[in-house]
C-alpha cells in the first residue's frame, strides 16, 4: 500500500501489472488515494445518493466535485497509457472517460448479475506483439475497505477465452472467480471482456461506498455520455481532453485531436 499524492508524476505500467493484467484481465492498485481526497469522495458519493438536492445541479454527477480528481489520478495514468493509447502531446490524454456512476452497497444488498463486455471488435482485449489493447476498460475505486466476498469478483482470464463461458459459470461461482480485498482508497482496473459480478455486500459495520468510471481509446466510443458541460468546464485544461470528440485526424484543417472546446466534445 502506497499513497499516490494528486500532484505526483504518474509512473508507468509496471512489468509485473503488464504481465497480472494479461493473465487475469485485471489489477488491483491499494490503497493509493490520500486521505483528505478520499474522505471528500466518499462524502460526495453519499450525497449523490442519499441527499443530491443538497449539491449544485452541476455537482450531481460522479465526475464534478472531488470526482473529478479520479479521471486522470496519477495512480492509473501509467496504467490506461499502456493498455488504451499513449497522450498524443504533452496536452491531451489518450483516454477519454465516457461514462461513471457512484455505488452505494448496504449489508444484504445483492449488486449486478454476472456479465461482461465486448469480446470481439475494437472493444475487445487482444495482445499483438507484446502490446496489450484493452478496448473498454473500467475502473473502480473502492472507497470502503473491502474483505472476502465483497468487491467486484472477476472471472480471471475469461477476457481472452478460447471457448464461451459455460452457462454455469454466467453467475457467480467463488471457485471460479477471484475474489480481492483492499483497504479503502484502493483501484481496481480491469477489462470490460471479463465476467465480472457484483456480489451480495456482507460487511455489517460499512457501507460499500465506490465510484465505477469507464475508459476508452480517444479514437473509440461506447458509451454514449451523460455529462453537462458545465462539469467538463470546471475541469483543468488537460483533464478536459478525456471527453474531446471521437476522432483521430482533421484533414480539412491539418488538426490532430489533442484539444477539447465545444465543438470537439463527446457525444
């Protein structure tokens, strides 16, 4: 466990991250957020879904406020910069966040049946040379300590099967899909391609409190997004670029896509 300060450079994907998330589709990062933000988030989260007319209209969304801190945390950027796009220029990111919802998951609280993501297309996982290509990519931060039996479990590999998934292998079974714990402040960043499951939350003494957002290549979309601009307007410069258009080249006007404005937003 680590503590990753907002301001620090972010470090690149490491060998070893490279070789887990080819392997189980998926890493875990702990404990890397500071705790003055961490707090923030998970007071945010809270009043996203308890109390959301006690915000701004403009601050209801899980990437206004403390939120937006999270798009481009250092503790992830080496990560999305290996697995999506390197920036194009020192500018402009080569991600784009298209989508995020806040959790809040009580004892007994049963969360999303297993699924998964595209596995063929530009969205799917590959490797190709040693590179890996993972088109759609969620990251969760946990903002609660997880134990066994909490969190998301993954079913690791089955990003890259050679074969479908067994129909009994569709819900959750924990002989077969990993389970993690963390402590709060932790990320885990995985593949859309793998079947992944929100299990039944057992911790009687917290809440899960987490914040899902999702990752694509600046040339590639899924989601379509749901964000004013006025959230995307209280963003710095840079961290403006992860919801730019979709696109890679202007030839009309010789112009790369490395900015955001308003005519240049994701739709």
């Amino acid at each position: 466990m680590s503590v990753v300060p907002r301001s620090a450079e972010p470090a690149p994907m490491s060998e070893e991250q490279k070789f887990l998330f080819d392997l189980k589709g998926w890493v875990l990062i702990p404990g890397v957020l500071e705790p003055d933000l961490l707090e923030a988030l998970r007071q945010h989260v809270v009043k996203l879904r308890k109390e959301a007319e006690s915000l701004p209209a403009h601050e209801r969304y899980s990437l206004a406020g403390p939120g937006q801190e999270l798009i481009d945390h250092p503790a992830i950027v080496g990560v999305l910069r290996e697995i999506l796009a390197p920036d194009p220029d020192p500018s402009s990111w080569g991600f784009r966040c298209e989508s995020s919802f806040p959790m809040i998951r009580s004892v007994g609280q049963q969360g999303s049946a297993a699924h998964c993501g595209p596995l063929v297309g530009p969205m799917a996982y590959r490797m190709v040379n040693g590179q890996i290509w993972s088109g759609l990519t969620r990251v969760a931060w946990e903002l609660s300590e997880v134990k066994k039996g909490g969190g998301t479990p993954i079913l690791s590999g089955s990003h890259k099967v050679a074969f479908p998934v067994p129909e009994r292998f569709r819900e959750f079974d924990p002989l077969v899909y990993e389970e993690y714990e963390c402590p709060p402040g932790s990320v885990l960043i995985f593949s859309e391609s793998c079947w992944h499951v929100g299990t039944e939350w057992k911790d009687a003494d917290q809440d899960r409190l987490a914040i899902f957002n999702c990752y694509c290549s600046y040339m590639a979309q899924f989601h379509k997004l749901n964000l004013p601009e006025e959230v995307v307007a209280a963003m710095p410069p840079k961290r403006q670029t992860a919801f730019r258009g979709v696109w890679g080249h202007n030839f009309r006007d010789k112009q790369p896509n490395t900015y955001y404005d308003e005519t240049n937003r994701a739709l």
